[in-house]
C-alpha cells in the first residue's frame, strides 16, 4: 500500500434498538484521470482488499456484517470473492446492469455465504432485475421521500429485509420503522431527540466535569487516581476493566495508579471517559458511546501538526461533541451549564472559524467519508488518519466488549 495511500471510514447499520448490525466501509483510493477510469477502478479495489487484509476485518468492523459498494467492473471481476463468507455483504451500485456475468458473480458469492445488497434501490428495470439475487435492499430515504411509503409496501412481497439510508433525524427514523425498515444508516443516533427543553442535574454536571478534569495533560499517576478516586463506580468499574478476560493481564492490578503505570495515562483516560459517557446516556444506542472515543482520536491525529490546541483538548472537543445527543439537549444549552474553557465552548457550538472548531468539522468528516469536506492531507498524513482511525475503533469495540 505503499505508493497508492488510501483512508477508510465506516458508517454505522442499526438495529431498530440500537444495536449494530454491521458497517458500510466507506473508501477514498487513488485520483485518475477519467480516461484512466478502469484501472483506477481494478487499483481502488486491490488497495482496498490490501487495507482489509493487513489492518484486520477485526480493526474495522469487529464481528459485524462488512458492506462494501461494487460496481459493474468489479462485478465482473472476482475481487468480491475476496470478502468474508458469513460477513461480507457485496452492494450493487444502482448503475450496475444485469449481465449473465454479473449473475454469475452474485451466485458464486452466495455460494460462499457473502451477502448481497441492491444499494439505492429504485423501481427501475435494472434494480428489479436483482431482486431474486439479492439478501438486502437499501432504499435512500431521501431520494425516494415521496415514494418511500409506496415502495417499502411493495418491497414486503419479496420478503427481504429493508434497510433505510440517509436517516439523519429521529423523526425519520420513527418513520421508516413504521412502514416496515428492518435496519437503519444515517446518523439520528448521534443527533438530540426531540423533548421538552430541560437543565441539567447537578450529578450530570459532575460528571462531565470529572470528564474534563481527566484530561488535565500535567496528571501524574497519582494525580489521575486521586482525581479517579473521589468516583468509586468508576474506580471499581476501571479496575474489573483492567483485570478482565479481554485485556489479558499476567497479574491483578489491584489500584488506579498501578493501572496507569501498567496499561499508560492515555488508556486509563479513554477508559474512563467512556464509562462516564456511558453513565451519561446509559440508554443511547451504543455506537454513539463509540462514536465519541473515535471522534476524540481522530481530533487528535488531524490536530497533532498544528501549533494551538493541546492534543488533551483536542481529544475533549471530540469526546463531547456528542453531549447533545447523549443529553437530548442542545449543545448551546449545555455549554452555558458546564465547566469548560471558551475555546471548547465555541467549537462544541459549531465555530468552525477557531482552529479547535475545524479540527472537529475535519474529524466529523472522516467519520462520514465526507472527502472533499476534509480537505487536502499529506500521504504521511492520510496514513496516520487511518491508523488512527482502525486502532481506536479496535479498542472501543474491545473495551465496549468487556463491559457487556
């Protein structure tokens, strides 16, 4: 992968009740000229099997389904052989023509137990076409807004589960479980829901306030577990973390401050920013607790080179970026209510003009695929963004994992 860099990002499929049922791995390879367009096509596949390879499935989606757009020339190709049978879903892009080879491929796969998605399905002859081939339909939500009623009726009779795209609110969430949506893509879950307006409590402030105290960069060990200590669920909760069957240790760490010493500040910090996120919104779906850790991260690569913002602040705007939607209240009215500087304040509220602000505007934008939005990068750059990227949603996954 060396001379063609590329990024991966994952956009989150959901049960109705929040649980994960798999990603949409979301890719931006090499840039060609249009006449080049075949090769740049067969080359994006082979890097993006590579990255899949070498990172490890486990790194970017753990154990849930892989979705993966291909289109006609990787449908005649056998690239899509190259996913997992059990978890590998192949979507056919809605340009894609039904050709006796791109039949040929679609059975082969489902021979293999790949699945097979029709992607931005439309009641048009070629998206018809795939109907009997196909294990999942995805209907863009927002494309089809007039018809969606009408289509998720008529899809009914072909008894394939139905997965709705592009669902950004929770009204549109609500919407699309009522006509018959089995899964969900978007990101509602990471926005407030609708409710009365309502203050914070005072045990909801201390805890977003221990969350920004944790993140003080001159802690030593016995700073961290000192300021730990003063929350004993956390402290009982950090160390069955640390001693559990998912982070193999040769012996028991039996204090805070030998936890930090053994497992490092940075660890030590994430683990409880995540519990406290989790005793925040113990009822939000968990990728939203996930989306945080990774967020805060990913502030912190794509903030790293630049002379401002400490890499502890850059991790805190990301972190709490999701406040709003784990309190169900604005961010503009959860800031007024917390400790924090004004610099954290005016990027949570959306200044994307302070370099704290665009830092997060880039970092969102990763997570989403969103390219264009995040701007020009270094080769070394995009590398690090990916890394990054892959190690922490391994972690979080681990760490979400061993807390049940």
């Amino acid at each position: 992968m060396d001379d063609i860099p590329v990024m991966l990002a994952r956009q989150p499929i959901l049960t109705a009740d929040g649980k994960v049922f798999g990603y949409e791995v979301l890719y931006r390879g090499i840039r060609v000229d249009a006449a080049a367009a075949t090769v740049a096509t067969a080359q994006t596949a082979r890097v993006l099997c590579e990255a899949l390879g070498n990172l490890g499935l486990e790194r970017i989606v753990g154990s849930a389904r892989l979705f993966v757009n291909f289109d006609q020339d990787l449908l005649e190709s056998d690239y899509p052989l190259v996913l997992p049978p059990g978890q590998g879903v192949v979507e056919i892009l809605e340009t894609v023509a039904p050709t006796p080879r791109v039949f040929e491929t679609l059975d082969s796969l489902r021979e293999r137990g790949i699945g097979i998605a029709s992607d931005d399905f439309l009641f048009q002859p070629n998206a018809v076409a795939f109907l009997s081939h196909v294990d999942y339909v995805k209907v863009d939500v927002i494309a089809a807004a007039d018809e969606l009623e009408s289509y998720a009726q008529a899809l009914q009779a072909y008894k394939v589960p139905l997965i709705a795209e592009k669902v950004e609110t929770h009204e549109q969430f609500m919407a699309c479980q009522a006509m018959g949506f089995s899964f969900f893509q978007g990101y509602f879950f990471s926005r407030p829901e609708p409710m009365r307006a309502r203050s914070l409590d005072p045990a909801q402030i201390g805890v977003v306030a221990l969350i920004a105290q944790l993140q003080n960069p001159n802690s030593e060990a016995a700073e961290l577990a000192e300021t730990m200590g003063t929350d004993l669920a956390l402290t009982y909760s950090i160390l069955r973390l640390a001693n559990s069957a998912a982070f193999c240790r040769q012996r028991t760490i039996g204090s805070i401050a030998d936890a930090v010493v053994l497992l490092g500040h940075d660890v030590i910090r994430q683990w409880a920013s995540l519990l406290l996120l989790r005793r925040l919104g113990n009822h939000k779906s968990p990728e939203l607790h996930l989306l945080a850790l990774v967020r805060g991260r990913m502030c912190q690569a794509l903030g790293a080179e630049q002379a401002g913002p400490g890499l502890n602040e850059l991790f805190t705007v990301g972190l709490l970026s999701v406040l709003d939607a784990l309190l169900d209240c604005s961010m503009e009215s959860l800031v007024n209510d917390l400790p924090l500087t004004p610099s954290l304040r005016e990027a949570l509220c959306g200044n994307g003009l302070s370099k704290l602000g665009q830092i997060l505007r880039r970092a969102i934008a990763y997570e989403r695929g969103d390219w264009p939005a995040l701007g020009s990068l270094t080769v070394a750059e995009q590398r690090n963004a990916m890394m990054v990227y892959c190690e922490v949603t391994q972690f979080a996954h681990s760490t979400l994992g061993a807390l049940g």
